[in-house]
C-alpha cells in the first residue's frame, strides 16, 4: 500500500510540476511578444531619415536620440551642434529630425 501511496503522490507532484512549467513557458512568451512589438515601435520612432545637403544646410535645429541641438555648421558627413558641454559633431546618420 505504500507503494502505491508513493508512486500516486510522485505523479501528482509531477503533474504538478509540468503544469507549472507550462505557465513559466506561456509567461515567458507573452513577455517576448511584448518586449519585440516594444522594440519595433521604437526602432519606428528613432529610425533615422535621409536629409539632403540643402535640407541640413536651411536647418536651424535638428533632433537627434538625444534631443534639439541648434545648427552651427554643416560638415561633409556631419553636423557640428552646440551642446550643453561645448560644441561637437553628429554624424548624419544619427540625425532625427531637422526644421529650418
């Protein structure tokens, strides 16, 4: 009897176990939905966009990941921005955004 009595419980507790993995697994993926639609969204809303010569030339300010800079210069590749901490480059391809 106690045999039997071992085996029933080690099934229950292994049914037990599965059912738990299965919520783990089910968990997990909705996560990864959500962390992927959140990744997409934001690679959409920082995507850079092409500016021709003229459009950063007329620009007064352009947008980059991380804010407004006003337009000092513009270089071959790059623009050179004022910042907080003096003035530097932003590459082209970092530029966001750009209103004359």
């Amino acid at each position: 009897m106690k045999r039997d009595t071992r085996s029933a419980y080690r099934a229950r507790a292994a049914a037990t176990e599965r059912s738990i993995d299965q919520a783990k697994a089910e968990v997990k993926a909705a996560e990864e939905a959500e962390q992927a639609e959140w990744a997409a969204a934001h690679a959409e809303r920082t995507k850079p966009v092409p500016f021709t010569r003229e459009q950063l030339q007329a620009a007064r300010a352009i947008r980059t990941a991380y804010g407004w800079h006003r337009v000092i210069r513009v270089n071959t590749t790059t623009v050179t921005v004022n910042g907080d901490f003096g003035d530097y480059r932003v590459p082209e391809k970092n530029i966001l955004e750009a209103r004359a």
